[in-house]
C-alpha cells in the first residue's frame, strides 16, 4: 500500500477509534483519489502522491496552506475566479 494512504487510514482510525479498517480504507481511499494521490478506481499512488506519501504530515499541511495562499494572491489580482472570500478548503480554522 502506498504510504500517503497507510498515513490517512492511521489518521481516521486515530480520529474515529471505533470505526473498523475497512472502513477507513474506504474513506481514505475515496478522499485520496478525489485529491489526485491515488489513481482512479485503484490503490495505485500518481506521482503526486508517491511525492506527498514521503512527505510528513506537518510538510503536507505547509504545502497545502501555500497553494491555497497563492490561490488567494491570484484571486486579489483577478487572475484567478474568486470564491467571494470564503475557502472551505482550509484545514486550519482560519482564513
């Protein structure tokens, strides 16, 4: 199994204690190939996600919290399409 999803199943049954393996491996495996780590319909991990899978979960976070900062960047100028402020995507709480 590809490392990046060995970390999310360690994360979700951490997360949830009650829940059973299966079940988040299904989880971590639907969220992983709606993000482009993992291939379509396998376990198989893109190249993006053989690059995240080394990386630590503090690394992942950074890098994430950088795209979305750039995303923001671009947004201000109007190069980017705007979310009218709002960033649903952030894993930190705040904006």
């Amino acid at each position: 199994m590809p490392a990046i999803l060995e970390d999310a199943v360690k994360s979700i049954m951490k997360d949830n204690p009650g829940m059973k393996e299966g079940a988040a491996y299904a989880i971590a495996t639907k969220t992983l190939q709606k993000s482009g780590d993992l291939k379509d319909g396998t376990v198989q991990a893109t190249e993006k996600g053989k690059r995240r899978g080394e990386m630590s979960k503090a690394t992942r976070a950074k890098t994430r919290a950088e795209k979305y900062k750039i995303e923001r960047e671009k947004e201000r100028k109007g190069e980017a399409k705007s979310r009218d402020g709002r960033d649903e995507r952030s894993t930190s709480g705040r904006l």
